[in-house]
DNA sequence: CTTGCTTCTACAGTCGCTGTAGAAATTAGA
DNA sequence: TCTAATTTCTACAGCGACTGTAGAAGCAAG
C-alpha cells in the first residue's frame, strides 16, 4: 500500500515548505506530480523522500544546480562517483574559503567592540576604524571576499 | 584645491564598481552627487571616502540597511555609540552562528568524501548519505540553519 | 450549510547587485 | 579636425532561492 501525500503532508514530512515545493517543481528540481481530479497535487514516499535529499543538501550549502547534477547521479547508480566527489569537493574549498573570511570579519568586529569604550560615535572604534581601515585594509582584503 | 572625481574615477579609487554607486544612490546610502552640465556626476573627496566606508562595511557582511544606521550616526559624532555598538555586536554574533554552521557542514562534507571509495555512484557516500541523513539528520540542524 | 483551512495559479517582491540597450558626451589617436 | 573608442547616462530586466500576495476553488468538521 502505496502512501500518498498532499503537498501539506509532503511539506509537513519533508520539511520543505509548501510554496517551496512548488518552486523547486518549477525550476525543474521536482518531477511535475500526479494530480487529483481538482487539479491538486499527489506525492508518493519517492518524491517526500527526494524532497528530504534536496532540503539536506540545501542545508549543506549544495546550489539547486549542483543538487540537479546530484540527483541525475543518483538516479543512475551505474555510473561512476568521480563527479559526485568533484561536487563535494569544490563545495568543501568554498566552505572552507568562506569560513576563513569570516574568522577574519569575527576578529575585526572583536577588536572594533573592544576598542568601543562607550563614549560618543565621534570617537568610537567600531565607527571610524570602519572609515580608517577602507582607506588601508581593502584592496588585498576585498579581492578575497568578492569571490563569495 | 578640492580633487574632483568622474563616477569612473570614484569607482578606481574607491573599489566600488560604476554600477554599484549609481545602486547605492538609488536605494539612498549615496546622497545625489553634483552634475556637469552635460549630465554627468562629479564626487568629491568625501564622497569618495563615504564609498571606501560602505566597501569596507560591506566587505565585513554589514546589510545595506545596517550601512545606514552607522553612516547616520557617522554623521551625528556627538550622540552615544550605543547603537554602533548593538549593531557590531549583533553582527558578531550572527558572524558566529555562520561559521559554526559551516563548521559543521564542513565536518559533513569531509566525511562524505573520505567516504567515498571512487567506485559507482550506487555505492557512494556522498550521495547515499544525502539520502541517509535526510530521514534522521535533518530537523534540529534546519532549525538553526534556516536562521541564515 | 457554513466556516475555516488547504490548495490552486500567476505574479510581484526580497537582497545586493549585475547586465542590457540605446543614446549622448567625452577623450585619444591619426 | 575628424573619427573611433571609451565613458557615461537612463531605464529596465535578470540573478538565486525563495517568500508573499491576491483571488478563486476545493474540501473537512461542526
């Protein structure tokens, strides 16, 4: 016995919200279900399943491109995981790049609390360390942050 | 002599793209600059400064509105720096929230590929385990997750 | 039978830009 | 001086990954 779900109850079981599922449906992440007679959508355990990959992957940081590219390997075991590996992969570098910029900002913005003292904004750290260093600190810096 | 700077000019000095500081006039973080006859912006110093400073801002993951707030109360030096103060703080913390979420994404992700032997995707962790974990992993990590 | 929830479609809005088109102004080189 | 290349202008569309809105229709419980 086959379970079925409205896309509440896929929304509900999967964790993905209800309008989100429509998106991805209409980027083409989801096949396009089976629908009642009033036109309402129908999900099998398959699709809540597959909903459940898409939001893990999602919180993993997976784009909905590389989770398109996940899901066509996934649905042909046969081939080899040498993509899967490049996916996971690069997007381990990128996290690993994004986490060392933000170890960066987390010490600016320490040292710019600390160097607060309370007083008025004329001499506040976090204001004119802000004016300061984009005079000096930029150029190096923002090449690195504006890859994301 | 006051230097006097086309939007070309403001934007090599400054870092910030052409394009960029005519969307930050747009949405009000940059005040309308004086126009040559024929049309064209003219910035000065100042406003050439005020650029490096929402660069600089934005470099450190403030929003645009928070860039606001701290260019208002850049302009008024006599009142209090709580309000500078709250906002770093608070920038702080959401800074740290993001990396211990990518912390734990990273540990994820390694553990995929050290998982993954380079044989057929059938048998490959990083895809099994997407699948895997999207059952039991999935809800109190999304929770914190989805608070960006 | 009514009330209130769910679902439907289609489209606009979010954020922080980036890119496009087509026109006008300016600059650099021959 | 003329021409060609570059810069600038405005106005608007597009990006990613959704979220929210409006208005209509379906459906379940009291």
């Amino acid at each position: 016995m086959q379970k079925e779900f409205t896309i509440g109850q896929a929304a509900e079981t999967s964790g993905v919200k209800v309008t989100t599922i429509r998106y991805y449906e209409s980027v083409g992440l989801m096949p396009e279900p089976r629908r009642v007679e009033s036109g309402r959508r129908v999900y099998g355990q398959a699709s809540v399943d597959l909903l459940g990959f898409i939001r893990h992957a999602r919180d993993l940081g997976f784009t909905v491109e590389a989770i398109r590219d996940l899901i066509d390997l996934q649905e042909n075991p046969g081939t080899d995981c040498a993509k899967a590996d490049e996916l996971a992969r690069h997007h381990l570098v990128e996290t690993q790049k994004r986490i060392e910029q933000l170890r960066v900002l987390e010490s600016e913005l320490m040292r710019m609390i600390d160097g607060c003292a309370g007083g008025k904004v004329g001499s506040c750290e976090i204001v004119t360390s802000l004016f300061d260093h984009s005079k000096c600190l930029s150029d190096h810096k923002s090449k690195a942050l504006k890859e994301q």
